[in-house]
C-alpha cells in the first residue's frame, strides 16, 4: 500500500499550534514510508473564512519545515485541492447515495427544525432531528420540489445495530446507532458538509491514513457508513489524543491568543511561537515528542532522525499535556549549536523591536558566550541593552568595592585599567583579557581577578546581568568603556 496522509485545515483563522503537531504526525508518516503528504483546504464554512488565512497557514507550515507533495499551490494529480472548487464532485456523490436510497432530501425549514428541536429536547433527545423526511413519498418529493422549497441533502444512518470505527490506536471503537440522527451531507446552497467532503476527497485523492483529533471519534460512525454506503475501502483512522493545558485542567482550546495556565505562559498560535524566539526545529522536536517516543531515552534530535523511527501505531492514546518549560530547554539546546553570525542575525529583529540599536559587529563578539544563557531569542535583550542604551553609573565608589577590592585598591585598579585600555594596542579580545586579568591580580587581596572583573564589569555595562566583561568591553568599544571610567574615577577622589 502507498501512505498517502493529508493536512486538511479550515481557513477559518490562525494556525493552531495542535494542528501543527497533527501536520507533523501525518508528514513524519509519510516520509517514514517513503510516500507522499498533501495539503488539503477544507474551506466549504464560507460563512467564517477569514482572507489571508490561507496564505497565513502556508507560510507557517512553511516556517517549520513542513513540506507538502500536493496541496493548493504545488497541484498535483488528484486536485483541485481546495473544497470549494469540487462542489460539482460532491453534487455528484450525495445524489448517488439518494439514487441508491442512502439519503434522501430534507425540505425543513428553520422555523420547522427549531420546534423540532424543542420537542426532542424536552423528550430528553439532542439529535435536533426526527427524521421526519426520511421516507416521504416520491410524488410529495416532487411537490416540494416544485413549489420551489429549499432543501438540504441528509445521510440515512442505520437506524439499528452497531457500528464499529476500526482505530489504529485503540482498536474497534464500538458505537450504538440508535445515537445518532441523520445528518446533513450537502447544504442547500450545494456546497457539503465535513462529513461527506473529507469522505468523497479522502477516497479519491487516495488517502491511505487518516490522523485527526480523538474529538472527531464520537461522529466516525458516519463517516463509517458513508463509506459503507459507497463501496469504498475504508482508510486507516488514527484518532490523536486530546492536548491538555499543563495543568491538565481541560483541553488546549483555540483561543485568540497566549494566556497563563498553572504559572505558565501558554502559546496557542503558530505565529506566537514563530514570534516568541524559537528555533522551528526546537518546536518539531519539541511537538514530535508529544504522544511520541522516539527511544533511547533521547529528547533532542533531527526530523531525519525522526523520520527513520515514526509509527503512527505507537502514539499514545491518552490525553497528554504540553510541557512548555522542555521547549525552552530544547530551544537553548539548538541556540547552542548555531554559529555568531547566524545567532547575531537571528537576535538582531528582537533587539531592534525593543528599541535597541546594536550593530552585527558588536554582536558578534558577545554572541559566543551569550549562547549558553539563551532559551529563547528575546532573552538576550536585558544582556545586551548596555550596548545600545547609556546605563546609569554606579552612585559611589563603594558601589565597586569588595571585600578583596577595598576602596583604596579599587581606585588604583580602576585608573589603571582606564590607561591600559585607552592606549591599548591592538583592542582584542586577547589583549583585553590579559591585561585586566593581570590588573585584577595585582590590585586583589587573594591575588585574584575575579573581585576586580567583576566590579569593572558592573562600572562598564551598568548592568548586573551582562555577557562577560571582556567581550562586552570589546563591544562597546574602546571610547565607551574610556569614557565611562572617566565617569566614575572621581567617585573614589
């Protein structure tokens, strides 16, 4: 059997981040299979389709890395591949299953379904529908027909027995019948419902595994039917488990944008993660965890990787939560790993967009040993913002002493220091280094540079958190960090 999975979003608004991880699921399948994955727009709710959110969705997909073999923009041999424009094929399918007495049309009108709906209710029964339609004659079909009255097109569920939905991951589910009610499959203004679309387009665009939420298991025995009612094979169901927020208090919900749960801030939004400061393959490994062991008791590892080893048979059915604080620990991971340059580039956007101005060069010296601090990209703007701001300098002297830098050793230390790197030549990282290391051991009580690095590194950036001091006076350059001594030499007269 060829693996066809598919991606078949609403462009109804922004990218989930549980419809990322559902894409991922399908693609890593595909790929593990060596066959093909595709994107399919499910757009038919036109009531709700918001403009851009097309282009929106692909651009994310994009941004993780999360190529498609057919889809909307790339065609492909089973298209079109947007809902809308196979009205025609659907038309076609729903009057087959009326000609071959699997549904039938429903002339009821608005007011009609809302008393209908309030006698069931009141009977205990939330089907909203009695089927009264269900067997009319075809000579009253006709007459409705004719006076011009609107109709939509609904399934004939069994009305007795059982049906069982075959799941990859939990077997047979087993549903009664007596459960459901006939449900619409084409609306009266032509265009389907979910429930024969995705049927009609699974089957002949070939989809061999079907992955989708657990919340969609509960109808599955319509889609069951459908197929039954065509003739055709059914695909392979894979229901995912249900994403919790991690507190575990209720399902990761759609909404408009982050919240907190439990202490935690919450990303929901694609966007919000592409955003945030991470690393889209910190986000795929970080998501392909989730429901998924890739062994080994490793965490951190490639999508390649990840593909040599992906099953869909051995995701976890069981609801699990999003343990935000690993996708920091792996971002930092992948930051690690990323060369100055690239790093110094990546930062760079954050740092502008909160009203820093700091140039390549500058970041390139101090992105070396800021990788290890960084989770997320924005973290190194409270490092860095002595590199574009004029911090406040210390108060007193004594705000640069310590107990092995008293004030009398700390004053020379500083004008030292202060005539070192005014005439310093070259001002490299090297030379930097070894002369302040050698002024600190010098002027320290215990003989050690650290007391005095320290206090300079607080008299030169301004700043208790800062990169360290050699590459942040490399940084700032050598007027600056003169020019800020000079600043702070009268406090100790």
């Amino acid at each position: 059997m060829t693996v066809r999975t598919r991606f078949a979003p609403s462009p109804t608004g922004y990218l989930h981040i549980g419809g990322v991880w559902a894409a991922l699921f399908a693609w890593l399948y595909a790929r593990r299979h060596g066959g093909q994955f595709l994107l399919r727009i499910e757009d038919t709710d036109t009531k709700r389709t918001v403009p851009g959110a097309l282009e929106s969705l692909m651009a994310s997909l994009r941004w993780f890395g999360i190529d498609w073999d057919e889809g909307p923009d790339v065609g492909g041999e089973f298209g079109p591949y947007i809902q809308t424009e196979r009205k025609e094929l659907y038309q076609t399918w729903a009057n087959w299953l009326i000609e071959n007495d699997y549904a039938y049309k429903c002339f009821a009108t608005p007011e009609e379904l809302a008393e209908m709906r309030r006698e069931l209710e009141a009977k205990g029964d939330r089907s909203g529908y009695d089927r009264r339609y269900r067997d009319l004659p075809a000579a009253e079909v006709a007459k409705l027909e004719a006076e011009g009255r609107e109709y939509v097109i609904r399934f004939k569920m069994p009305l007795g027995g059982q049906t069982a939905v075959p799941d990859l991951l939990r077997g047979d589910v087993i549903f009664d019948n007596a459960q459901f009610t006939d449900y619409v499959l084409l609306k009266s203004n032509g265009l389907p419902t979910y429930h024969l679309a995705h049927v009609v387009d699974d089957h002949f665009m070939q989809i061999s595994h079907v992955t989708r939420g657990v919340e969609w298991l509960n109808t599955a025995p319509i889609h069951v039917n459908l197929f039954k009612a065509f003739g055709w094979e059914l695909p392979v169901y894979v229901h995912l488990p249900v994403i919790l927020n991690p507190s575990g208090k209720g399902k990761l919900s759609k909404r408009h944008q982050a919240f907190t749960d439990a202490g935690t801030e919450i990303l929901v939004r694609a966007s919000e993660f592409m955003e945030g400061g991470y690393l889209p393959e910190a986000v795929l490994n970080f998501l392909a965890n989730i429901g998924w062991t890739f062994g080994d008791d490793i965490e951190k590892f490639t999508m390649a990787e990840a593909i040599e080893r992906f099953d869909l048979a051995t995701v976890s059915p069981t609801p699990i939560k999003l343990p935000y604080s690993k996708l920091d620990w792996l971002n930092g991971q992948y930051i690690q790993e990323m060369e100055p340059l690239e790093l110094a580039r990546a930062v760079r956007p954050y740092l502008h967009a909160a009203g820093l101005e700091v140039n390549v060069d500058a970041l390139l010296v101090v992105m070396p040993p800021m990788r290890v601090r960084l989770k997320r990209f924005p973290d190194a703007i409270p490092f860095l913002r002595f590199l574009s701001e004029e911090m406040p300098l210390p108060e007193s002297a004594e705000a640069v002493t310590h107990k092995h830098l008293p004030l009398e050793a700390a004053a020379a230390a500083f004008r030292e220091a202060r005539d070192v790197l005014a005439d310093l030549e070259p001002f490299t990282l090297e030379t930097i280094s070894a002369n302040l290391m050698a002024i600190g051991e010098k002027h320290t009580g215990n003989g050690k540079a650290g007391p005095f690095l320290g206090q300079m590194r607080l008299a030169v950036t301004g700043q208790k958190v800062s990169p360290p001091l050699f590459e942040s006076v490399v940084a700032l350059g050598r007027e600056r960090v003169v020019a800020r001594l000079d600043q702070i030499l009268p406090l100790f007269d």
